[in-house]
C-alpha cells in the first residue's frame, strides 16, 4: 500500500498543537484561579500568567490563520 501524502506541513502541525496547548493552559489557569480565595497571595501570578498565555494563544492563532 503506497504511503499517502501528509495533508498539512510541519510548521502548520506545530502551529496547530501550540495554539491547542495555549487554550487548554488558558482553561486549566482559568479554573485554577476561579477556585482561589481573593487574597490568596499567588492569585495576581497566575492572573498574570493566564493574560501571558492568552496573548501567545492570540499570536499564535493570527500568525496561523494569516
């Protein structure tokens, strides 16, 4: 049976699974803080983190798409 051809290139792959990985960091961060106290003491790094993460998930789907 000859192999078939990969429909999608590397870089498209790897886009797609990067993108993939950032919303579900997004979401995991997301229901992390939701379930912390206000004033819990690393709740303003993981705001941070959630808002990095979602800038790179940004970029990653308009460089993507684009």
């Amino acid at each position: 049976m000859p192999q078939s051809e990969s429909r999608y290139d590397f870089l498209s792959v790897v886009l797609h699974w990067l993108a993939a990985s950032a919303i579900f960091a997004q979401l995991a961060t997301a229901w992390f803080m939701h379930g912390t106290q206000p004033d819990a003491p690393n709740r303003e790094l993981y705001f941070s983190l959630h808002l990095i993460i979602g800038t790179i998930s940004f970029l990653l789907i308009v460089f993507w798409t684009g």
